[in-house]
C-alpha cells in the first residue's frame, strides 16, 4: 500500500528502512531516494520506527 503519495513510498518500503537501521523519518526518506513533502506520512512512520524499536527491546 502507498503511504506517502508525494513520493510513491510504500509501506513495505517503509519497513525495509527501519529494519535496516532508519529511525527517524528523515531517515526513512533517505533510504527511499525522497525528501519529505507535505508530511501527512510522518506519523505512520513514526509509528513503524516506534513497533520495530520496541519489537527489539
């Protein structure tokens, strides 16, 4: 599924940089070749970086 759609950024995209170390949304950005735009995908995002960090504790 599209999450942001400024950018076309999956939500397997999403998980793919966090698992691979992104945790920030900028961050996430990054890894996915974008900058962000109008931000209405930063909580999702947040929200990934949020499950995977306490998934490791």
């Amino acid at each position: 599924m599209i999450i942001c759609l400024c950018n076309s950024i999956s939500d397997k995209a999403i998980n793919v940089a966090v698992n691979n170390g992104a945790n920030t949304p900028s961050l996430v950005y990054k890894s996915c070749g974008a900058k962000p735009q109008c931000g209405s995908c930063t909580e999702y995002i947040k929200h990934e970086i949020y499950q995977v960090q306490t998934a490791e504790k």
